[in-house]
C-alpha cells in the first residue's frame, strides 16, 4: 500500500482561508525576554539580560493568535496528528521590553500531499502604533491526511541547494534533561508530549520530545554568534524545515554556509545535526552585512 493510498481522506474548509483571527495583545518584559534566553541556552548577553528579544522569542507573544486559524480550515478531529513543518521569521526589528505587540493570524492556504497535507498560516506582529515587527509563516502538517486538493497560497520559499562549500562555522548544543519544562514556561507550549513521558509513549513515541522551536532557538544563537556578531539587529530572515525529532539529552551542532551577499545582506544555510541525523534542514538566515 503507498502512502498517497493509505492516507485519510479529510475534507479542508476554503471558508476558513484568508480570515484574519482576532488580535492578541502581548505586553513584553525584560524578565520574560530574559526567561526565554535561559530556557534556550543563549550565550548572547542581551538576550540573557533582557535587553533585546533573541530572534525566536518572536513566537512567544503570536503562540495563541496562531492557533486558531488551523481550526478554521482542518476539522479538530485531525489534530492528534499535526506537527510543526516549517517556520519561517521575517525580522522588520527586534522586540524590546516595554513592547505592547499585536499580533494577528489568518490560513492563506493548504496542499494535499502524498504523505500528508499542510496548512500555512501567516501571521503579523505590530507594535502598538501599527508598525510591523515580524511576519511569520507556520507550516501545519498532518500526518496521513489527504486533503484532497490545494487551495490557497503556500510559505515563500527558504531552501537553496546547498553548493557543497565548507561550512564556515559549527557550532556545538547540548539539549538539557530539564529543557523542555524550561522551554515549556518560558514559551507558553503546553503541549504534553514535551512534558509528560508516558503521554509521548501513548502517541508511539520513545519518550518525551524536544519542542521544535527550542531547537530552531539553538540553531539561531548558533548563526548569530558565529556570523551576525551577536546582534539581534541585523537577522532579517530565518526559516527552518523541521527534519527530524530531538530528545532531552541529545548533542547537537548547527552547521553554516555562505550563500552569498545581495544591496549590504548576506544569506547564510544551515543545519542542525544530531550525529548522522539531520534534525533542522533548509535551514536559511540573512544577516545585514
């Protein structure tokens, strides 16, 4: 049996597309930039200060605006099984405490896939007189699920063939026993297959896994501190496709590669691996130069 045959056959609502949730209101601290930096592992000292928004902090004060668009478009009787496909931050300044951010969401589209489909929402952060922030493309994908169809738009690309060039930096991680609680309070992530063990094992998994985004965190300090000069400022873009799982425990290294400077931006690809396993892929940053 193929996977495009043995796929459940779902459904999608078009209605659900193109409609703006209601906005979300996040009120940004020092104490909570700070938090999150720790709960990461981020060396970087504005970020462990509190004096800047690390890049991936981003998704903190959107986590609830995000959600429900997906609940437009993808009945709720699916939702055991999707995962966090791809992320993609689109940088216009970083977050600063004392930031009182709007931040709304809407499904711009779906595809139907032989091993399953996705649902891409875009969601916008304003600061509170309307400037954008951040854009963010969130992949939604579930598992053996057919959609049938495509409707709608799809994320902007991020993946560039890799050149086979060296990597001009590789950055090692360690992923703590503790991590995902800490992650889990510091992000606002509930989700219980980060934090109870036997609900993981119930869902087939060996154990409690890593929440994505904290590994997306990892690979980020990664490229700032080796190529962006530990300057949240000038990260314009950074997108990931989530390859693989990663557990408490696990070592990881986030490999960069020089793709090539266009008007004063230079983008960089990377990956993260654990050993032989690629747990990050399509991994792209562009940095002002």
């Amino acid at each position: 049996m193929t996977a495009e045959s043995a796929a459940r056959a779902v459904e999608f609502d078009d209605s659900g597309l193109d409609v703006w949730s209601e906005e979300h209101i996040f009120e940004v601290t020092a104490d909570r930039m700070a938090e999150y930096a720790a709960a990461v592992n981020d060396p970087i000292p504005a970020h462990r200060d509190g004096a800047i928004g690390s890049p991936v902090f981003a998704i903190v004060p959107v986590f609830e605006a995000m959600l429900m668009p997906v609940l437009e478009v993808a009945p709720l009787n699916i939702f055991g099984r999707v995962v966090h496909g791809e992320q993609d931050f689109h940088f216009h300044r970083p977050i600063r405490p004392g930031d009182r951010l709007v931040s709304r969401a809407k499904a711009i589209g779906y595809t139907a896939r032989p091993a399953g489909s996705t649902i891409t929402i875009l969601v916008e952060c304003r600061d509170a007189a309307g400037e954008l922030v951040n854009e963010q493309y969130l992949t939604a994908f579930f598992r053996g699920i057919d959609a049938g169809r495509s409707a709608g738009l799809i994320a902007p690309t991020h993946r560039i063939e890799n050149t086979g060039d060296e990597p001009v930096a590789a950055v090692h991680a360690h992923v703590d026993q503790d991590q995902t609680f800490r992650y889990s309070a510091a992000s606002g992530d509930p989700v219980p297959l980060h934090l109870d063990d036997q609900v993981a094992k119930d869902a087939g998994l060996p154990g409690i896994i890593a929440h994505g985004l904290c590994t997306m965190a990892f690979a980020s300090w990664a490229v700032l501190t080796s190529v962006g000069g530990s300057d949240a400022h000038r990260i314009k873009r950074l997108a990931v496709r989530f390859a693989a799982l990663v557990f408490p425990g696990d070592d990881l290294e986030t490999r960069v590669r020089r793709v090539g400077t266009t008007d004063g931006v230079t983008a960089y690809t990377f990956e993260t691996v654990r050993g032989a396993d690629v747990v990050l892929s399509d991994g792209l940053a562009e940095i002002i130069e």
